[in-house]
C-alpha cells in the first residue's frame, strides 16, 4: 500500500532507470520526499504550501524524513453500507485544455 514510502525508505529502485540521466536524480527524490511529506498521518506533520514550495525551490535544503504515510481503511461492512446510500451527490468534473496559440 505503501509502495513508494517503502522504496524511498529503503533507497532502492524508487526512479525508473528510463528516466535516464542521473544529474536529476536528487531533484526526483526531492519531489518524493515532499510528496511524502504531504501525505503524512497528522496535519501538523505535513508542511505548508508555502514550505512545500521553498522545499521544491531548494530554497530549504535540509528536508525532514517522512514517517510512513497515513491512509483509511475502510471495511467492507462500511464499504457496503456506503454504496447503499442514495444521499451522496454525484462529483462532475470537467477538464480544461489549454493549447498556445
């Protein structure tokens, strides 16, 4: 479930080596180790939008480590109880795309 927490901890095979040269390596395990960061269990764990740009900036160059990341389970009781209510409303998305001109 915790795939890339796993592998970033473990520092092994977390970039696909088809992504090629390894200049940007530290700045792809960055862009984990924020990610990671910002799914933490406890809100006061994770950082700022403002942190979470100076840290991708590299404007913060000592990052913390992430703790395992926090996720709901859900059982199957409950699962089954939610898809019986006819009370939630539909979620619509639309997409915009921009092109130059």
């Amino acid at each position: 479930r915790h795939i890339a927490w796993k592998l970033w901890n473990e520092r092994t095979s977390l970039i696909d080596p088809i992504l090629g040269d390894p200049y940007h390596e530290d700045k792809i395990l960055r862009c984990f180790q924020v990610g990671l960061l910002c799914v933490q269990e406890f809100a006061e764990e994770r950082p700022s939008i403002s942190k979470v740009i100076s840290m991708l900036n590299g404007d913060i160059s000592d990052l913390p480590d992430p703790r395992k990341p926090g996720f709901a389970r859900i059982s199957k009781e409950a699962s089954s109880s939610l898809e019986n209510q006819q009370d939630f409303p539909t979620n619509h998305i639309s997409i915009t795309d921009f092109s130059g001109r």
